[in-house]
C-alpha cells in the first residue's frame, strides 16, 4: 500500500466513551490466571481494566459511546450520514454490526457498515471517513469502536487474560474548517507469517459447531505475545519510516503520540525510537488494552484533558493481528 499524499480535510466534531461499570484489579485476574500478582501487574502493566457486567453488552456500550460524542459535537444520530462500526469484538457473525448499532442508536436510512481490521480497525474507519468526506459523499461521519474481549478470554493463557479491557469509544467527524486541517498521512502494512501469531479460531466457515473435534477453547483468544513482539521488533521501523521519514527516530512534525494500547512491552518498543513520555498517551495502566477501542479511548483522554488541541498534529499508530502495522497522521 503506498502511504496516502495530500490533505484529507476533516474535522473533530466530538469524543465520547463507555466504560463498564465493573472495575477489575490485576489481583483478581491475576488468581483466575493462577499467577503471582505482583509479577503480573509488573509485566503487564495493567493496575484495573473493565469488564462487562449483567446488563451491558457491546452494542448498549456502542451506543452509549456514540450519544456522548454525538453530545459533544452538538448533534443528533439523524445528523449524521454514515455510520461506520470499527470494532474487533462482533456481537453476531451476521448482521453487520452497523445494523446492531444502528438500530440501538434508532438511525434509520442511513448507512452503517463495519470496517474490521481487529486493534487497528478505528484508523482504518478514520481513513474512510477522510475519503468520503473529502470526496463529498458524506458531511458527518461516526465511528463507534465497542468491544467485550472478555468474553473471549482464556485462563490458561495468562499473557492475553491480564491485558484485555472492555470499553467503547466514539468520535463525529466532519468537513475542516481550514486549510491543512485534516489526514496528512495514513499507512498500512500486513505481514502475514504473523497471522497465527494472534487468533480466535472458531465463529467462522473454517470450524463448524458441528465438528466433533471443535473445543471451546477455539472460540477464545489464542495469543502468542513473544513472537508477535518479535515480529513487530522487525518490521515497525521501517514502517514508521515509510509513513513518515524520521519517525523511527524521533517525532518530525508530531506534536502527541495516540499509540494503541497492545501491551506494556509494545508501548515501549514504539518508544525505542527517542519519543518523549509526555508526549505519548497511555491509557493501558487504568484501562488495559481494549482492542480496537484503544486506540480512539486513548484519543478521548487526550482530547478531554487538553493535551490534544486544535491545530496539533498527532500521531495515531499501532498494530494488530495479521500482523497489521497502521499509521495516520492527523492535524485536528
């Protein structure tokens, strides 16, 4: 894929998140897991994570994440032109999770359709929004990223357990208001000998509930940390460099850094560069990673708080299972 050239013109109308109201320590997972807290907090990085509780799922998430954002930009669901669902947990294989979230939110006519590319399905989302703004196909875009990845944990891989959070996140976008406001850059790259590296195998064509050898564990997540930061030791540098020149090294031109919340060891290998610490969000400490909804849950923080303001230029990066490498670049 090449790197995109020009200005996408777009706008940050409004951020909105979700969060279950469940708040688990690393202590409690830690003892499903059958590990030393200590040593698990330590190499996780994780203090508390949410996780769903009776009564909430991942569409009442979704939909609680868009009304925030759509509050905060000073619109309703009917302003909007198409909604796009940029999430890694599905609620059911069909429908498209665009309808689901379309019809919690009560849009009607509209499109809504899924852009699934696991953690880095929101930049993917962000991507095609900037395109069908910029080409006028639509004025007002949202993105809603959802995901329950802990009803697809498995105890007995304590490495994934202690890192997955629950949680939604949302933001409205629209035309910019000047000139240079908007998508500067995106890229992304797959490399596919990673592909077994992060997995849930079941819920597809490929294993059916029928087949007798099929175990529930096929239809939890199959992580195999070590070798996906392996892989992503090799190849982010030259990907960095590709999206921009220079961001192996430092950070040209990038005013704060919206990392994805993989893992404690992740975060650190995209620091190996030189990038400073208070210009890089985190959000893994008190929130874990939460799949695709890091990534735009680490936006709102940033965005909320005031360290991410009008005129920056920010940097959104990270990757996912495939293994995938992302990147956007974006003047608010």
């Amino acid at each position: 894929m090449k790197a995109q050239t020009g200005v996408f013109g777009l706008r940050l109308l409004g951020t909105g998140q979700a969060l279950p109201r469940r708040e688990v320590s690393t202590t409690e997972v830690a003892a499903l897991c059958g590990v030393n807290a200590e040593v698990a907090q330590n190499r996780s990085g994780v203090r508390v994570r949410r996780w769903l509780s009776e009564g909430e799922t991942v569409l009442s998430l979704g939909a609680e994440a868009a009304r925030a954002a759509l509050k905060a930009a000073n619109l309703n669901a009917g302003d909007v032109d198409v909604l796009l669902n940029a999430s890694g947990s599905q609620a059911q294989p069909i429908p498209d999770g665009g309808a689901l979230l379309a019809r919690e939110l009560g849009l009607r006519g509209k499109a809504a359709y899924s852009l699934h590319g696991t953690c880095l399905s929101f930049l993917l989302a962000l991507q095609h929004a900037g395109l069908l703004i910029a080409g006028g196909l639509a004025e007002r875009v949202l993105i809603v990223s959802s995901e329950a990845g802990s009803k697809g944990l498995n105890f007995a891989q304590p490495e994934s357990s202690l890192l997955i959070g629950d949680g939604a996140a949302a933001v409205v976008l629209g035309p910019a208001e000047h000139e240079g406001q908007g998508l500067h850059a995106a890229r992304f790259e797959t490399y596919p000998e990673g592909a077994d590296h992060t997995r849930i195998r079941g819920g597809g064509s490929l294993l059916r509930p029928a087949d007798p050898q099929v175990t529930p564990e096929d239809f939890t997540f199959d992580m195999h940390g070590l070798q996906v930061l392996k892989l992503a030791s090799q190849v982010v540098p030259g990907f960095l460099e590709r999206l921009r020149p220079g961001l192996s090294a430092g950070l040209p031109g990038i005013d704060r850094v919206i990392p994805h919340q993989a893992s404690l060891a992740g975060l650190k290998l995209m620091q190996r560069g030189g990038w400073p610490e208070d210009r890089t969000e985190v959000t893994l400490t008190h929130l874990g990673n939460v799949i695709a909804a890091s990534l735009p849950l680490t936006l709102h923080q940033a965005v909320s708080q005031g360290r991410a303001k009008r005129g920056e230029t920010l940097l959104m990066v990270g990757t996912g299972a495939g293994l995938t490498a992302g990147g956007v670049i974006w003047q608010l």
